[in-house]
C-alpha cells in the first residue's frame, strides 16, 4: 500500500476492495437498510455532525450540483483559488443562477476580512468554496470564512448559506460541520476516505432544507428532501452502487477502530514530514512548498519544481520506479508535483516515497 500517493483516487485496503466481493442483496430491504444504519454513526463523527450524512452513488461533483439546486436560490458569491473551487463556480452559472466571483491566486487562500466586505454589500444568498483545493494544496480558513459569512449575514438581514466543498479535507483533518455553522458539506469516496471512487457523501443544515424546500428546479438525482425522506428508513432514493456501500461498510468499521482524531492527527503528521523533508531536502533539486505557511492541506501537498529536472519528469521517473504520485493540475501543470498522502497512508509509507524521489532525482 505504500507506493500509490495520488491526490485521489488514493489507496483502498486489501479488506475494504474484498468486502465488494459479497453477493448482491435487495437494496431495499431490511439487510440493505443495517447495512447503512451502521454506517450512520461513523459518517456523522468524520463530518462532525448531528445531522444526517446521505449517500449519493456519484462523484464528489454531482453533489456539487446538488448543494447548487438545493441551495442557491438566486446569486452565490464563489470563492475561486484553483480548478476545483472554479468548477463548483461554474456550476452555479450552469445551473441558472448568478453568481460573483471572488478570485485570489492560484496558491492563495481567501480573506475573511475580504469576503465580508463582499458579502456586507448584501444580494448574497450563498457562498461556494472549497476547504483544500485539490490542485494547489492550499486549505482555506474555513472556520474564520465561516464566522465572516455570519457575521455579514447578520449585519445584512440576508440568509446566507455555506455551500462546502471538503472533497480533500473531510476524513482527514477534523472539519466541523455543526460547529463552524456550515450549510452543506461534501467529500468523495476516493480521497481521505479511501474508498474507490463512485461513491459522494453530504450533510445538510436544517437552513439548508428549508432553503431546499423553497426552491423549484432541484432535480431528481440530487433532491435532498428525497435523500432525506429515505435515509430516515436508511434507503437511498436511487439504486446505489451496492459493491460501494459494501466497502463503505467495512471501510466505517476501520475508521471507526481507528478513532476520527487519531486519523485527523496522522494527516497532520503526513503533512509536517512532507513539508519538513521539501524544506530540508528539497532546495538542492528546485523543490519547495507551493501554498503559503499555514494554509497547507493535511491531505496533498504541492511542489513548486524549479529545478534540474522538470516537474512532468519527476513524475515519470518515478512512475519508472514503480511509484505514483501526482503531476501539476491544470496551469501548474509543468511546474508542479503534488504528493496525495491521504487516507490509510502513514508516515513510514511517506517516508519510503520521499527516499524513492531523492534516488530517482539522484
């Protein structure tokens, strides 16, 4: 398990990939709904909730769509960063709302003191945004971006909900839903809960569900009061993705053997030997961190290369030497690599990984 680091898909366990070897059942019967009605307490403690937390038989992005139709009503304000935090602005348009943007660097992360200034203008009804950014490693102050919406929201009598993508922060640093007052919250099979992909999880407010209630146009795939409606029964409105939700089962019981803050903490502790060795080691091949100091994800970290060796060359050799890891996304492309350590990934795995980069770089 130690030589797959992409920023997603990540490593599934050997025990979690044979659970999707059981026989199919009814997925609407009474053995489908134990199955779910387990699961139910460990995918509430990964997203610090009291609410429920549905499961969608989509990639993370479908559910993206779905906090849009359910959530915005007419003008989100998006906060952009990078490739994924712009796709879930660019849902918002394609599903038929307006929306703002709020850009900073590719690299950056945002201001609370910026977004309330925007949001303070007031014609807001939602905020987009993505804890870490996928593409560049950065994590978002979400708790103080948080409080800032809460605190325009007060000062401008509009009802303003939080719409949060946590694809890459959810399962693997301790994102708290309840606590931070976000609206909804999603992540995907494939990242820090090392699953394979296919399978998308989300929590919604009851400002969210009323919100939903409200509004017209919300679809069928990713209706949230159908997914609530079922879920009190531990059903899904469509016919899930069965071998998924088996892994999913088993997948629940290790993390739940584990203890969510005891995962949370060995990402953090992936996180600091990475940046410690690209600190460290790094500087004689053009290596250093790619977002800024304290606004780095405990899931991926990206490398700025500028260096002997390119950053796509990097990722080939390493790929010649059995290892995966990911390439620059998007504009960062030939000038990046970003190592996924997420999921069942460990410190020694890690280690292994960056004495493999250092041979291959010679």
């Amino acid at each position: 398990m130690s030589r797959f680091f992409l920023p997603g898909p990540t490593e599934v366990g050997h025990e979690v990939l044979a659970a999707m070897t059981r026989p199919m059942i009814g997925h609407r019967g009474s053995e489908m709904s134990e199955i779910l009605a387990g699961c139910d307490p460990v995918l509430r403690a990964i997203f610090r909730t009291e609410r429920p937390v549905y499961v969608a038989s989509s990639s993370a992005t479908g559910l993206m769509e779905g906090a849009v139709r359910n959530g915005v009503r007419r003008r989100a304000l998006a906060l952009t960063n990078g490739a994924f935090s712009e796709r879930f602005r660019d849902l918002v348009a394609d599903c038929g709302r307006e929306v703002e943007t709020y850009e900073v660097d590719w690299g950056e992360a945002h201001e609370p003191e910026e977004l309330h200034r925007r949001l303070r203008a007031g014609g807001f009804d939602a905020v987009t945004f993505a804890h870490s950014e996928t593409s560049t490693g950065v994590l978002n102050p979400l708790r103080d971006l948080a409080e800032a919406v809460r605190t325009a929201e007060g000062e401008t009598g509009d009802e303003i909900l939080l719409l949060v993508d946590g694809v890459t922060s959810v399962g693997g640093s301790l994102v708290e839903m309840d606590a931070w007052g976000l609206d909804f919250l999603l992540t995907g099979s494939q990242k820090a809960m090392a699953l394979p992909p296919g399978l998308a999880f989300g929590a919604a407010s009851e400002r969210m569900m009323a919100r939903a209630a409200t509004l017209t146009g919300r679809g069928q795939y990713f209706d949230l009061l159908e997914y609530d409606r079922y879920w009190r029964k531990h059903q899904t409105p469509t016919t899930p993705a069965l071998s998924l939700v088996y892994a999913l089962a088993e997948q629940a019981r290790r993390i739940d053997a584990e203890g969510v803050e005891a995962r949370a903490a060995r990402h953090d502790a992936m996180r600091e030997r990475c940046l410690r060795w690209a600190a460290e080691r790094g500087e004689r091949w053009g290596l250093s961190a790619y977002a800024p100091a304290g606004r780095r994800s405990p899931t991926v970290t990206t490398l700025a290369v500028d260096g002997p060796v390119a950053a796509p060359e990097i990722v080939a050799r390493l790929k010649r030497a059995g290892w995966t890891i990911g390439g620059g996304y998007g504009k960062l492309r030939d000038t990046t690599i970003r190592i996924g350590h997420m999921g069942d990934h460990t410190v020694e795995g890690l280690d292994a990984l960056l004495a493999a980069t250092e041979e291959v770089l010679g």
